[in-house]
C-alpha cells in the first residue's frame, strides 16, 4: 500500500524542536507536516503558551497526546524509581505515546519521518535515536535532523525565536535550566541539576523529595540521585545544602543532566 509522507516534529516544548518545525515547514509545505508533543503532566505551565504560540507562528498542525499517567504513577506501576540510567517514565509516556500514533498516521494511509532538534554538538544521539526509532514500531522509521545539518547554535536559535518570531521563550530558560521538559522535575538531572532546582523552586524539589520518600516506602532504599556510585537521597542533599555544603564526585554522569528521549520528542 502506498501511503502519503506525513513530516512529524517531535515537539519537546523546547527552541530546538520548535526550530527544526519550521525548517521542516519551510521544505515540505504546512499542509504535508504536523507538530507532535507528548505530555507527561509535569510540565511547567508556560511550556503550553509557548507551543501553542510556535503552532500558531508556523501555521501548522498540533497533535497535543497524553498517557494519563504521571511519571511517579509509571515508577509505582513499574516498582522501578527512574534516575540518570534508566528513566522508564520517557520510553512509557513518550515513546509508546509516539509508536501509537506512528501506527494511527499509517492506518490513515500516512508514513511518518520523524524529525528531531539535535545540534551539531550532538551529533553523536544521531545514531542513537535513529536505531531506536527504527526498532519501536511495526515498521521501521525514518528520522531526520535538521540542526546537524544548518550549523545553528541553540543561542542563534534561541535569538531568532525571540528577535525575529517575537515569542519568549519558555520561562525555564530564562531561570537557567539546561531544557525545560518535566517542569524541572526530570529524575535524569544530576546534582547540579538538582541544586539549581533547590535554589530556583525549592517547593517543586520538596515534591521529588516526597515522591522519593514514597517509592522508598515500597522498594527500599532508591534514590533518584548518586553520588560517587552511592545513594543520595533528595533529603540527604537537601539538607546539605540547606548548610551550605556542596560535595563534589568524580564522576561526570553524576553532576550533569543526561539528556534522555523527552529532550528530542
């Protein structure tokens, strides 16, 4: 059965995707492309303007999808706490959601390629996520990566948004975040991560403590965090920066945020 190219924006929420929408747009005609975003219900409440007011900027479709489930409800169901390895919030309330609607788009006699906002400097996910994709659906799945190919920095990306579409940027950005998925609550932040969400919004990271301490109520001692290979509780870390103390580990993965599927889709 032939069936018609759909271009698919995997819409993070972020100046990256919104970007790659529009050059994607620019190629392949509004009437041919569409924005997808997945919703994990954790997102910070300005993501929504901002993806509403890029769909309207570009003119293009939006397909806004949710599993119903938060990521705490998939660690329960799942009796796994997600953190920098393995984080099965992504591959249940973004992955599934997309393999769904790949399926759907076929089934309307539509074949998807999938774009993704991955930069030059991280070229290197390419191959990643194109092997990922390719082994999730029915049929494999063709992805493309715009940014690799324009050489455009995520400042020049961010400017043009700003200066040219007229359109702030989400406000996580403009608080210091390195992306703005899961309203700082992403479980593959590290501890630099986690200290900045402390300082900027110290009641969400109450949240990931209290979310924490109930998942350790039914699995033992899980930590989102580790330090030097070692657990560390939310409340552990807390507390030491309540007094000013900042322990540095020697493992890299450990300090900075590892970027898991939700930063691209």
């Amino acid at each position: 059965m032939d069936r018609k190219t759909k271009h698919v924006a995997m819409f993070s929420g972020g100046a990256a995707s919104a970007y790659v929408a529009y050059l994607m747009v620019q190629r392949h005609g509004v009437e041919n492309c569409l924005l997808f975003f997945t919703d994990t219900l954790w997102e910070h409440p300005d993501n929504y303007r901002f993806m509403y007011d890029v769909a309207d900027y570009i003119g293009i479709e939006f397909k806004h999808v949710m599993d119903t489930r938060t990521p705490e409800t998939v660690f329960m169901e799942s009796r796994f706490l997600g953190n920098s390895r393995l984080a099965k919030c992504s591959s249940e309330l973004k992955v599934r959601q997309t393999v769904i609607f790949i399926e759907e788009l076929r089934d309307q006699g539509y074949e998807p390629i999938l774009y993704f906002g991955i930069g030059p400097h991280e070229r290197h996910r390419q191959e990643n996520l194109t092997e990922f994709y390719a082994h999730q659906a029915l049929e494999p799945v063709e992805t493309r990566f715009p940014l690799i190919d324009s050489n455009l920095k995520d400042t020049d990306l961010k400017a043009i948004i700003e200066n040219d579409w007229k359109i702030k940027l989400p406000e996580m950005y403009y608080l210091g975040f390195s992306h703005a998925n899961c309203g700082g609550r992403c479980v593959r932040g590290g501890l630099n991560h986690y200290e900045h969400l402390y300082k900027t919004w110290p009641d969400v990271y109450k949240q990931q403590e209290e979310m924490e301490n109930r998942l350790q109520e039914l699995l033992g001692n899980v930590t989102i965090l580790k330090r030097d290979s070692k657990p560390l509780t939310l409340k552990q870390y807390r507390e030491e920066l309540e007094v000013g103390i900042r322990v540095n580990t020697m493992n890299p993965e450990e300090n900075e945020t590892i970027p898991c599927v939700c930063v691209f889709n």
